[in-house]
C-alpha cells in the first residue's frame, strides 16, 4: 500500500513538472513531426496587408514548445521556392525578403512585443512591436535561430533563452504571441498573422488572441562582459603630401548582469562610439536648424522605447564621447524605470531659437537621466521624466517632464507632455553666432534661461478614416541640453484627416489613400509665421508598387520679418520592387521656397529630386546607390541661389551571415568633397564584433576639379562577449 501511495505521489510530483522537462528538438533548423510531436502547434492563416484579414496565400505550420530555461519555435513555411525572395543578410536586414518571427507580449497588457525571427537563410530579425504602432528595429536579443530550404517550404527554428526577456516570474505564466509571416506573391508583398485584427484598434499588440502557457521556467541572470581594443592611425595633407601620425589605441570594457529577472545594470567604461556605418549626409544648402541622425549605439539603444517622449527630451547622441556612465532598466509588471549616468568628455551644445539654431562643440559634463512610467493596460501610461548635465567648467541644464497617454474606445488616444527647464550658460567660446533671443543672445555668457514646452494629440484611427489634432508650443528661452529641441518660441496646432480604402485581393489596385491637413504657428509675440494646407493621394498597387502625390500650398510664412504668399508645392512618390533584385524609388518637389538668407531673404522656384535603389546582384553582394538633387533659383532672372546634389553607394558582400565586406563612397557637390569607407565586419551575435576599415576623405585641391586626399583614417576594432 504504501508503495502504491509512494509511487502515486511521485508520479503528480513529476506531472507539475513536466511541461518544464520537455525534450527539446534537435536545433537544426529542420522541423520535422517527430521532434516536435509534443510541442503545441498555430496556423497562420489571415493576410492582414495588402489584404484585411483575407486568407494567407501560403500555408505556415508553427511549432512552440520549451524547457526550463529556452524557448523553441518552428516554423514550416510553403512557398513558391521559385520565386523565394531570401539573400544572405546582416542582421535585421532580412526584413526585406520573406520572413518569419514570433512576437512575445510577456505580460499581456499590450504595452510592447519582443518579435524574434529569421529570413530563410536564417538571418536574424530581432524588433520590438510597440502600442503606438511603431516598429524600433534597432532592438537586440542574443538568441540562435536556423533555417533550411525543401522542395516546397523553408523551415526556421529558434532557441530562444528565457533570460533574453522580462516577465513576473510564477509558477504558471500566461503570455500572448503573435506570429507572423511576409512573403511575395506575384510581385506583390503580403503580411500575414494568426489571428484577425481590427483595423478600428491601431495597437497590434493589444489584440493578440493567442497565448501560450508555461509552467516552473527559470530566467538565469545575465553576467555579461564586453572589452574591446580598438586602434587606428590618422593621416593627414600638407603641402599635397598625405602623412599619418603614430599609431595610437585604446581599451574598453562595458557590462551586463541582471539584479532579477526583470532588472538589469549595464555600465561602459571608456567605452568606443565610432561610426563603422557613416551617417548618410543630408542637403543643408537651405536649412537653418540642427539635423536630427537616429541613434545606433547598442548601449544607448536597449530601453529607448521608455525615454522617448514626443517633445525629444532625451537625445542619447547628446552624450557623445562618455568615459564612464552606467544604466539601470526595470521592466515590470505595472511599473519601468530607467537611469542612466554618464561622464562625458566633449558635449554637444545646442540652443533653439525662433528662426535658426545653434550648435557647439562644447567640453566635459556630468549627465544623468532618470524615467519612471506607470503602465495600464492597452497602452496607457502615465509618466515621469527628469534630465540634469552639470559641465564641469561651470553652467548646467535641468528638465522636468510629466506626459501620459490614454487609450479610450479602442479607437481613440490622447496623449499628454509638459516639460520645465531651466539653464545656467556656462562661459565658453563653443557657440560663434551673437544673435539675440528676446532679451537674451547665444553668447554662452552665463545667462539663466527658464522655459517650458507642451505637446497635445487627439487620435481617432479606424479602419477607413484616421484624424488627428496637434497641437505644441515651447517658450522662447526653452532649451534641453540632453534633447533634441532646435526651435522654440512657436504654438504650432495640426490638425490631419484621411481615409483609405482596401480593395479585393484580385483587383489591380490594392489600397489607396487620401489625405488633407492643416497647419497654422504663432510665436510668442503673436505674430502668425506659418499657415499652409495640404492634401496627398497614396496608392499601393499590384507589382509591388507604392506611389504617393501630394500638393502643398503655403498661405505666408514669416522669416526674419520677411513675409513670404501664396507659394505652391508639388511633390510624387513612387517606389517599385519587381523581384528580389531590383528595388527601385524616386522622389520630387517642385514649387516655391524661402531663401533662408538672414541678410537677404525672399521667395524662389525649388527643385528637388532623389533615388533610392537597391540590386541584388546575387544572394550574396548587394549594391545600392541613391542620388539627390537640390536646387533654389530667383524668380525674376532664373539666376541660381544654390544648386548642388550628394550622390552615394554601398557595395556589400556578404559571405555569410557574420562576415561581410562593404564599401561607401559618397560624393558632396555642396562642398566639393568625397569620402571611400570600406568595411571588413566579423558579427556573429549582436554584441560580438571585429572589424577594419577605414576612411578617406578627397576635397579639391585646383580649379581643374582636381581631388586629393585631405584626410585619412585607419582603424581596427575588436570586441567580445563573455556570457558568464
């Protein structure tokens, strides 16, 4: 008897176990039914574009089972393998053939989904889907995924370590997925998932139907370690004669290890920012206010979703060359917080005014960041945000922010930013510009600045009509010296209405688009600098072909007391990807500018047009070029204000998933100047990374348009991830 009770209990001691114990499949990236004969089985089987919610034009068997410590996905996607649109990749960049991924909502409320996947080569895709439909690609997961091709599918597998996520951790755990699919079908590209959206609800994650239940999983904390040694040799010309200096090198080390399974501290000491991918250069002929370059430092990037606010209060590339800095992140079930602290030895210097804005190299700072935000279901939040930057030869900047966003009716989301500043100059030569700002000038001379901004949005987004009222203002002394803020003195209301419409799949014409809009801005004097109306007409065609028109017309705008009527814009949009080889795009303007001349402003014909194109040679080696043109002429004789293009093109090889070579070359007529950036690059996980370059940069050295080297650069960098 009590043999029989001890193997009884036994047996429902192990039964609460078991679904943690499962074998897992051997990770090859074929799914086959016998290893995944116990794993929990989805269709995917609604196309949701061009479509809505019509069925999938291919089949995709998913597979999902784990074990204590992974999760494993299978995917068996059927295919014309033909007319597969699949090319060896770096990271991320498999988004433009046919893939698949998982999104993973660990906490159910809709805040965000982690989306892990692969294309067919098994080229990673890592994303994270966010409520205000939003995509933040820049996001990066340490897992493992492989794939295979067969006569009449692809398959992917992916090992997915439970650590790699942030959940409550309990005994049983309920997440939501969503699985997803993008594929080719006659040219044309359709998106695909597992359940039936709603187009009346514009949060994707929030209607996920589907979940997944786990029982007894461990999230081991993370004990990462990340050195690097990097070193380079600089050259220079004098008198036409390039010369390079001494060698010279550095050493660094960054961090990770996590408090728990939903907290973690990272830190980076002298870490190295370098820019192995160049900035693409924007036309400035006739701009006056500072650019904004996306961030794309892996250390800045991981929680940016928490920081970014609609007013720009944060700007990471603010911190620009930091010695020492560390950075918490808390991603719980109701709540997140995120904190960061940084030495940085040379900081950006930016101050907005009402019709340019200023910039500067400046020194040393102290800067700090902290966010607290408290999350509700269906992306609502409420939330926290405070900056301060002390530089250490005197002058410091604090900002105060407080925002929320609530989503009502499913349809609608109001969302909600006020933010206080106040600046200390510093005494310094970084800005040369002495102009005035009310009863301030930009001369850093230790001036008080005090200053507040405010953003406000209503959203109405339903399947065929989508409006949106705008509506943000900032005082004429507000200045963020960690964010990006490169005009103030403004109240600025936008107000935007549209409609689309979905067509069947068999019609030629798959969706199409029409919108109209509205601005009107006032500065703080009163005085209107901006009103102008809009309307455009978007298109989405068989073939793969998008194309968009639009026309602008400016009632006035006011520059520097110069008071610009009646001046029209006409711009076209098209772009055109027949196969996997050939992606093509064009954009135009045409119309009536300002001339942004301070001393002497006044109206001009523009011109602007620019290509964007992509060929892939073969699966391997991919060369896009893009060009730009810009132009601004006088109205009375046609003569020329400015006239230049930048013309650019990356050849890259990819001999494997982790190793390719490429090469830029880009061409600026504005300033007579070219530069060659070619790439050796060793990734195999996002963190690990070795690579040698260089750059050259040519200028002209006579007036028979005769380039020379200017300057030099080569450089080797190492870096490696020890997971411990």
């Amino acid at each position: 008897m009590y043999k029989h009770l001890l193997i009884t209990f036994s047996l429902l001691f192990l039964s609460l176990f078991a679904t943690a114990q499962n074998t897992p499949p051997t990770f090859d990236g074929s799914v086959t039914a016998e290893e995944w004969k116990d794993a929990k089985s989805f269709d995917i089987n609604y196309e949701i574009d061009p479509g809505n919610n019509a069925p999938s034009p291919y089949l995709t068997k998913v597979f999902i089972t784990y074990t204590e410590t992974d999760l494993y996905v299978g995917f068996i996607a059927y295919a014309d393998m033909e007319n597969l649109r699949s090319s060896i990749r770096n990271r991320d960049e498999g988004f433009r053939d046919d893939n698949v991924f998982i999104g993973i909502d660990t906490y159910g409320d809709g805040r965000y989904m982690v989306g892990l996947g692969a294309n067919p080569e098994g080229n990673q895709l890592d994303v994270k889907l966010l409520s205000t439909g939003d995509d933040d690609i820049s996001y990066d997961v340490n897992f493992e995924s492989k794939a295979s091709k067969h006569d009449d599918s692809y398959h992917v597998e992916l090992k997915i370590p439970f650590s790699v996520l942030q959940f409550k951790q309990a005994p049983k755990m309920e997440w939501n997925i969503l699985l997803y699919r993008s594929t080719f079908t006659e040219n044309n590209r359709s998106q695909n998932i597992n359940f039936p959206i709603d187009l009346n609800n514009p949060c994707l994650p929030c209607q996920a139907t589907t979940s997944i239940q786990l029982e007894n999983i461990k999230s081991k904390n993370r004990v990462n370690l990340l050195p690097y040694v990097y070193g380079g040799l600089d050259g220079n010309t004098d008198n036409n004669s390039l010369s390079y200096g001494k060698p010279t090198g550095t050493i660094g080390l960054s961090g990770l290890f996590d408090l728990n399974n939903i907290t973690s501290l990272e830190y980076a000491i002298n870490p190295d920012f370098s820019q192995v991918e160049a900035d693409v250069s924007r036309i400035t002929a006739n701009n006056t206010f500072a650019i904004f370059f996306q961030e794309r430092r892996p250390y800045f990037n991981e929680g940016n979703d928490i920081i970014d606010t609609e007013l720009r209060t944060v700007y990471t590339r603010s911190i620009n060359k930091p010695l020492l800095s560390t950075k918490m992140i808390n991603q719980g079930e109701k709540q997140r917080f995120y904190w960061l602290s940084a030495y940085d030895t040379a900081s950006p210097y930016l101050i907005a005014g009402e019709n340019r804005s200023y910039f500067g190299e400046g020194k040393a700072s102290y800067s700090n960041i902290f966010r607290y935000q408290r999350t509700y279901d269906q992306g609502t939040n409420i939330g926290f945000l405070t900056t301060n930057r002390i530089f250490q030869d005197g002058g410091y900047g604090h900002t105060i922010c407080i925002d929320a966003r609530y989503r009502f009716k499913k349809s609608y989301t109001a969302t909600f930013e006020f933010n206080k500043s106040i600046v200390l100059e510093p005494h310094a030569n970084w800005i040369e510009e002495n102009d005035k700002i009310l009863d301030k000038n930009t001369q850093l001379d230790g001036e008080t600045l005090k200053g507040d901004a405010l953003y406000f949005a209503l959203q109405r987004n339903t399947k065929h009509w989508n409006t949106e009222i705008e509506y943000e203002q900032y005082s004429p002394h507000y200045q963020t010296p960690l964010g990006f803020v490169t005009q103030n003195s403004i109240r600025l209301l936008d107000i935007t209405h549209s409609y689309q419409h979905f067509f069947d799949k068999e019609d030629f014409v798959k969706q199409l688009g029409i919108y109209a809009g509205a601005e009107i801005n006032f500065n703080y004097a009163n005085l209107r600098k901006l009103l102008d109306f809009g309307a455009a007409m978007y298109v989405q065609s068989s073939g793969n072909v998008q194309s968009e028109i639009s026309y602008n017309y400016v009632i006035n705008e006011e520059f520097e007391g110069f008071n610009a009527k009646g001046m029209p814009e006409f711009s076209v949009f098209v772009s055109y990807s027949p196969s996997e080889a050939i992606r093509l795009g064009m954009f135009s303007e045409v119309g009536e500018s300002i001339r942004y001349d301070a001393e002497n402003p006044t109206v001009g014909d523009s011109f602007f047009f620019g290509t964007f194109n992509n060929f892939q040679i073969t699966p391997k080696l991919r060369f896009s070029p893009s060009f730009r043109y810009s132009q601004l002429k006088n109205k009375v004789d046609q003569s020329l204000y400015f006239s230049g293009y930048i013309a650019r093109a990356n050849l890259n090889y990819q001999f494997n998933p982790n190793l390719s070579f490429r090469i830029i070359g880009e061409f600026n007529d504005f300033d007579k100047s070219f530069f060659l950036q070619p790439l050796l690059k060793w990734n195999p996980n996002p963190f690990t990374i070795f690579y040698i370059g260089g750059t050259n940069g040519y200028s002209q050295i006579d007036t028979q348009n005769r380039y020379g080297i200017e300057n030099s650069q080569l450089y080797l960098k190492f870096q490696y991830l020890f997971d411990l």
